[in-house]
C-alpha cells in the first residue's frame, strides 16, 4: 500500500462552531460524524479529524485550503462573522491567499 499523509487531527474547544466554519462556510463535506467528533474533508480525499477537547496553542499550526475562488470565499468568512486578517492578495509564489482565524484562534488560510 505505501505511506500516504491521511489527515490532521486536532482538538477544537467548539466542535459545533468548527463544523459550521468548514461545513457550511468553507463547503467541505462530513466524512464521519460521531458524539465528540466529527471528520470533514473535500474531493482530493485528505481530511481534517476534529474532537471536543482542549486545543493547543493557536500558532501551533495552520491548515490551508485550496478553494475554487478565494475572494467569494473571503466574503462568506466575513459574512459568517469568522476573523478575517485582510483581504485575498496575490503573492510572489503565483497563489491567490487570505488569512483567518477559527474559533479557537488558529490561523488558516484560503487560496486559488
């Protein structure tokens, strides 16, 4: 079979807020969904575990995702009332990003 990354896995003090930012808001689908935990991910098949727990620091990690259109994306984060850090610019290495922080302060990011 090979070694494959699979998906990331993290604590998260508001599973409800975080199911709705990358469900509703981000549009991953719900792969798994069980009391305590739910496991979202989209069509390239990796994937993101979140457990109700205690998270760890928020700069301990940053989850990027790719999107089919960063500024449309942006404005559903806003509109959502998710933190935003400024809007969608274009960057030296050719990608489109935004920055924002999940209900737990973590930074991610968006990108085309």
């Amino acid at each position: 079979m090979g070694t494959s990354l699979s998906h990331i896995f993290m604590l998260v003090s508001d599973l409800d807020a975080q199911r709705r930012l990358f469900v509703e808001v981000l549009g991953l689908s719900v792969l798994a969904e069980y009391p305590g935990y739910v496991r979202v991910g989209g069509s390239d098949g990796f994937n993101i575990g979140m457990e109700q727990g205690e998270p760890g620091p928020p700069n301990s990690v940053e989850i990027t995702i790719r999107v089919d259109d960063v500024d449309e994306t942006y404005f559903r984060l806003k509109k959502a009332g998710v933190e935003v850090e400024a809007p969608p610019q274009d960057q030296d290495w050719g990608a489109r990003h935004a920055w924002f922080r999940d209900s737990d302060g973590r930074r991610m990011s968006i990108y085309s």
